[in-house]
C-alpha cells in the first residue's frame, strides 16, 4: 500500500472534502489506480485558502475485485460463463420477447475418462470442449459450463431448424476432440438436448428442465446425437412423468412397496434349480405390479437407484437366509452407480452379518458395459465382494465393449450371455458362432457361461453342445414372488 500526501493552494474558498479515483502512470513503471480523498484546510482572513490531498494506492485491491467479478460469471477451469451467469442471460433474452433455444450438452461416457486415465485428464478433456464450442459459438452465444460434465449454449433469434443445425454443428466440431492419455485415447462425444423458448417454457428453470428431458431423449435414441422436444406439451407431460415416479420411487421406498420375483436360472444337465435372480417390481395402489422399466431409468437420472440397490440386497440377504441350507444362490442385479458408492461393501458386510446369510451363496451382477466403461472401479470394487466371500458376475455379456482382454482380468465367477445372441441360435449361423466364441473364452478363464433369454427348447441341446453350463428364460421359468416360492421351500 502506498500514501501520497501533497498540498494544494487555492484562490478561491475551500471546496470541502471529497473523493475521487484516478489512474496514474510513472515513467517505466505500469499503471496504478488511486483513490484521492480531499479535504480543505483552515485559512485565517485574506489568507488564501488550500487543501490537502491523499492519495491511496488501490491497484490490487481493484484487481482482486475485478478477479471477484469475474469469478461470481464464469467457471474457473474452463474459462465459459457458469451457471448462474447463463440463468440471467436466458431471464434476459426471455424479457426481450425475441424466440431462441437452449442447447444442453452432456458428454457420454465421461467417467471413463476420470476412472482409467486420472481426474486431470478429465479436465483437460473439458478444457478442451470448452474451446472448440467457444471457438465455434463464442462471437455470437452465451456459452456456459453448467457442472461436471455439462455445458450448455444460448441462441439468440433462432428458429427449430437452425437450432437444429446449430446442434449437427456441435456434433461435428466435438468429433475432431480428442485425448490420448498413456496410448489410451478418450473422445469428446456429447448428447444434446434442444428446448426452444418460449415454445418450451416460460422461465429459464422451466428451459432449462426441458432441454435437460431432451438431451436424456437424445442419450436413449442411440439413432442421433441431439433431440429436439416437438412441443411444450410434450415437454410438461416428460416432466410431469420424472416428477411423478420420483415420487413414487420415494413413496415405495418409505413404505416398502416393493415386491422381489425370482426366476430360476436351469442347469441344463439335469434341470436342476438352485439359482435364482432378483428381480424388482413396484407394487400399484390396486395390488398390480410395475414393471422396473418404468421406474428404474427414472431411479437412475435422480440418483434413487443406490437406495434401492440396498433395499433389494437387504431382502434378498433375508430371503437367502432362510433358503441357503437347500443349496440356494441368489443373484442380485447392482447398477452402475452403486460401483461407485464406497460404502457398498461396508453395506455388504454389515448386512451379512446381521441377516445371517452365507456370502457364497450370494452372486452379484453388473452389466458388461458399466464394468468396461469404469474398469478401474469395476475391477476393485468386484474384488473387494469377492474379499466378503460372495461370487460375481458379468451380465449381458457380448452387446457393450466387449473385450476378451477385458475379461481376463475382471474377478467374476459367471459370465451371462446376452439374450439378443441366443433368440437367434437356431437360425442365425452368426449367433451360433459368437455364442460358441463366448463360451468358449468363459472356459478358458474358468469362468461358467448362462444362456439368458432361453424362450424354447430346441435351444436347449446347442447350448449344451457349446459347454454352456446353465439357461434362464421363460421356457425354463417364469419370474415368480420370492416370498410365496421361498416359503414353500423352507416348509420342505
């Protein structure tokens, strides 16, 4: 901090005191901000009459205030608008009463990223997003990093069709991002959900929320990278949907009303059964049953599907009890999110305990693609169950990444062949080969194949004829309650 002090004489009457700010430069030296406060001194009669000035240097503080500013708009790592600042530029634009869109990106596949090459590759990744949309967008839209791995950009004076190409636009710019890390090499591949204002929405939270149903729509389509919502209806009607079954999901899960099934899973040999898989269903106010797919997508986007993994592993660890000493196993389905939870195996061991159930009798499941996606935490947290006695399993092995090398190294005990390859097997030559090459590989690592999706018998003897050890489908047994099947076992 540096003080200036000078005094000034003056003809005329004092002026008073006061403030003002001005930049200076000195010779070679950069420029400085100072603020000079002014005060008049006391003069006897026909003396002329002065002042005095202070001056304070204030160039770092206005250069930590400009810093402030700046923070309070953007997002530090990437340099683009943040939240907030994109939120009161669409508030903006909507009191212009002009029509534009809002274009939500979510990057697919992002945790891989984190997972196998480390969190500043991540961020490295979204640097580099950031300047190829603010390279392309930048002169015209407000683009923002929302969070994590979202962004999205404000189109002022569009219509539906340039939104459109606006989006296609996206599309091909991300498509020349990439990163190499350790010779492993991570693309910048982004769903994009359009919402168009005011069609969509009357409010920047109200935009916001349906271009965020839309860029979901544009992740299931798996035909296009960018959904556009067709009309405002339809946008309140996905909303009122999300919200609808968040609730529900909430609800059940308060009241416990949610009903477990199980479906045996045959070993082809003999027909013998001593393998169930879980499975859920939400129970209706009328006693009818819900089909998970119309609450676990929902489940999954809100967060909720960890919740009721662990609500599905405590029942079924209290049925297990009960049947394991006829030789039963259960296997219970674990979503991607709950490989993530670092409480899960803590859950694991704590409920065993408590419920008495034998780990070796319990079989946990994860998708081919969520465990490939995230190998690194696939691969530890599969082998920390395994540390607690239990078995795993690879599910819908054959649609996701699939990877021999892959496989090779992931500590599963079973390995389910997806269902679309043994539809086919009696009339597809190729079904026949890639299924004999899966089980063939399983066998090899030691591993036991299940033939998913067994709907006749004529499958039956070319599925033997591959080694393949056990079938599940519906000509082998139809999902049945668990209380109702196990508590006539536990009568015998």
């Amino acid at each position: 901090m540096t003080i200036f002090l000078y005094r000034e004489l003056k003809g005329k009457a004092s002026i008073g005191t006061h403030q003002d700010e001005r930049v200076v430069q000195l010779p070679g030296q950069p420029e400085r901000t100072i603020v000079w406060a002014h005060a008049a001194l006391p003069a006897q009669q026909g003396e002329t009459s002065a002042r005095i000035s202070v001056g304070l240097d204030i160039t770092e503080r206005k250069v930590a205030e400009a810093r402030l500013t700046w923070l309070a708009q953007h997002d530090p790592l990437t340099e683009l608008y943040n939240r907030r600042f994109f939120q009161e530029a669409l508030d903006r634009a909507l009191e212009q009463n002009c029509p534009g869109a809002v274009l939500f990106l979510d990057l697919d596949q992002f945790k891989e990223v984190n997972e196998l090459s480390g969190h500043h590759a991540g961020d490295s990744l979204l640097r580099m997003v950031a300047e190829a949309l603010h390279r392309e967008f930048g002169r015209d839209y407000v683009i923002a990093r929302l969070g994590g791995d979202e962004f999205s950009i404000l189109l002022h004076d569009v219509d539906a069709k340039q939104a459109i190409q606006a989006a296609k636009s996206i599309d091909r710019v991300l498509d020349n991002v990439g990163l190499t890390v350790a010779s492993r090499l991570h693309r910048a591949v982004a769903s994009i959900g359009i919402a168009l204002y005011p069609m969509h929405g009357e409010t920047p939270s109200d935009i916001m929320a349906s271009a965020d149903v839309a860029m979901y729509k544009a992740k299931e389509s798996g035909v296009q990278r960018w959904y556009l919502l067709e009309a405002i209806q339809h946008a309140k009607d996905e909303l009122q949907q999300r919200v609808y079954w968040v609730e529900r999901i909430r609800k059940a899960l308060r009241e416990d009303d949610f009903v477990l099934m199980v479906q045996p899973i045959v070993r082809l040999a003999d027909r013998d059964v001593r393998h169930y898989e879980v499975l859920l269903r939400m129970r209706n106010e009328d006693g009818s049953l819900v089909a998970p797919g119309s609450f676990i997508p929902i489940a999954e986007r809100s967060g909720q599907i960890i919740q009721l993994d662990r609500w599905v592993l405590r029942e079924s660890l209290r049925a297990l009890r009960s049947v394991q000493h006829q030789g039963i196993s259960l296997a219970v389905n674990l979503s991607g999110q709950s490989f993530h939870d670092g409480g899960l195996t803590r859950f694991l061991a704590d409920e065993l305990a408590i419920s008495g159930a034998d780990p070796h009798k319990l079989i946990l499941e994860i998708t081919e693609t969520a465990a490939v996606t995230d190998f690194a935490t696939a691969r530890g947290m599969m082998q920390g169950i395994r540390d607690l006695g239990c078995r795993t399993a690879l599910d819908d092995f054959g649609v996701g990444f699939s990877s021999f090398h892959y496989l090779s190294q992931l500590p599963v005990d079973y390995i389910k062949i997806d269902g679309s390859f043994i539809r086919n097997l009696a009339t597809s030559a190729d079904s026949r080969i890639i299924v004999k090459a899966i089980a063939d590989i399983a066998q090899g690592f030691g591993k036991q194949a299940i033939a998913e999706f067994v709907d006749q018998e004529a499958l039956i003897p070319l599925l033997q004829a591959y080694g393949i050890t056990y079938g599940q489908g519906f000509h082998l047994g139809k999902p049945m309650p668990m209380k109702a099947t196990f508590s006539t076992m536990a009568e015998n």
